[in-house]
C-alpha cells in the first residue's frame, strides 16, 4: 500500500528544494531531487528497500512532472514571443518529458537512501 501523504510530502519539497537550490547553483537542483525522495522515504517510515523505492519514484515522478510543465509553459511562451513558432512548444514538451524521467531517477534514488536511513533507527 503506497502512503500517498508521504510521496505528496516528498513531491512538495522535491519541487520547493528544487527550485531554491537551483537558483544558488545549477548543479545542486539534483541534490533537491534526492532529498526529495529521501523524505518521502523518511515520512512514510518504509522498511523496506521496496517501499523506500515506490514512494521515492512516486514523489520523484509527480514533482519532475509539475517542474517540467513548469518549464514548458515557460519555454512555449518565450518561443511564442520570439515567433519561434512551434519550436518554444516542441522544446516545453521536451522539457516535461526530460524533467518526469529525471525526477523518476532522482527520487528513486533518494527513496532507496531514506528506507535504509529509516531501517538503521
């Protein structure tokens, strides 16, 4: 059973993590990731390796997700004011896919650390 309080948690402060860490450095956006889904891991108590790991992906794939819309909104409004034509758009949906796969890895990551966290208390 998937502890949904848990990967909402986790999505909330991978995006918030996210964002403010990338805007002290570029690089350290991945860092928000993983902590991502170490919380969720961490909220949920997960014993397992297993359940570390769904609720991170979980946490991990719905914030990449709203990151990623995030950024092709973005991407398809400055290709629309450039008269970029649909180019902004094919970027913004390259965008949302890249940043839902990243966030899948990253908070799997993250998740798989957190369980063994929980389980060395």
């Amino acid at each position: 059973m998937v502890n949904w309080k848990a990967v909402l948690v986790g999505a909330v402060a991978f995006i918030v993590l996210t964002i403010v860490l990338s805007l002290a450095h570029p690089v350290l956006g991945f860092v928000g990731g993983i902590l991502g889904g170490l919380i969720a891991a961490w909220v949920a108590k997960s014993k397992s390796v297993t359940d570390g790991l769904v609720v991170g992906l979980l946490a991990g794939l719905i914030g990449g997700l709203v990151e990623g819309i995030i950024l092709g909104v973005l991407f398809a409004a400055v290709g629309g004011a450039l008269g970029l034509g649909g180019f902004g758009t094919a970027l913004g949906v390259v965008a949302v896919v890249a940043a839902a796969i990243a966030g899948l890895v990253l908070g799997l990551i993250g998740g798989v650390i957190g369980s063994f966290l929980v389980k060395k208390k």
